[in-house]
C-alpha cells in the first residue's frame, strides 16, 4: 500500500486556527480505511477550553462519528508533536498511529518532556512518526508567535 501523507490538510486546519487568533496546529483523524474521520484546529481560546486541543477535538469528533471511544486502526496527523495531555488522549482513543510535523522541545509529550508512551502506564502505544512535513509546520507555527511579538 502506497504512504499517502495527509500534513496538508492538518497544515490547513492550522492556518484556520491561526485566522481565528488561536495557536496553529491542525490534525486529521483517518479511519481504518484511510477516509477522513475528523478534523480539527486549536480552539481553546474560542471556546474558553483547555483541553480544546486539535487532537483532543479532533478524536472527541470521530468517536462520536464511531459511537465508541476507542478508535482501532485510526490513524492521526497533527501538525506539532502532542502534549502530554494529548498523547494520553491518543492512547486511550487506541490510535494505530500518529504522524506529526514539528517537534516540541518545550511542551512535546511524545518525544520529548513526558514521553507519555515510554510510560508503564501508558494504555496504548501506537506507531509514532514525526518530522513529516516538519519545515512546513514548524513555519506556520513562527510566522505565528512572530506576528504576535511584532
């Protein structure tokens, strides 16, 4: 079966979120099939939500499409590795996979800070595949934080 990245439309959820004044990250849930399930940008300023996370939206989205809260075989995208909270949402959902743009030395909880799938606790451990469409990602993101500093 041929790889077929989706980062471009996650990249698109992204700079929707950016327009709505929101941190830029985008993520897009694939079913089993490969068919888009869910997709998602930041919203926790618009929706006075914390937890408003892409991925977070974006999975509460396709369980209720699913009418399940585990989501074997979907695979995720998301334009910044997940934070901590967001990886444990990930493993709960039981995701097969997660593709992921730019890395996130700061508050990243997949490789970095938490590494919350290294853990003996962690529910689920799907595949993990980062730096796709990194450059692009990591841009959206400067261009952002640089407009809000200027």
């Amino acid at each position: 079966m041929k790889f077929t990245s989706h980062m471009d439309a996650a990249l698109a959820e992204a700079r929707a979120a950016a327009l709505r004044g929101e941190v830029p990250v985008g993520a897009v849930l694939l079913d089993a099939s490969g068919k888009v399930a869910a997709q998602a940008g930041n919203r926790t300023r618009e929706l006075n939500d914390p937890t408003a996370h892409a991925e977070i939206l974006a999975i509460r989205a396709a369980c209720a499409g699913a009418g399940s809260e585990r989501l074997a075989g979907h695979t995720l995208y998301v334009t910044l590795e997940p934070c901590a909270m967001c990886a444990a949402a990930i493993a709960a959902a039981r995701l097969k996979a997660v593709y992921f743009g730019a890395s996130d030395p700061k508050s990243g909880g997949v490789l970095h800070g938490a590494r919350v799938f290294t853990h003996s606790q962690a529910h689920h451990v799907p595949e993990v595949y980062d730096g796709i469409a990194a450059d692009q990602c990591a841009a959206v993101l400067t261009a952002f934080f640089a407009s809000k500093r200027g």
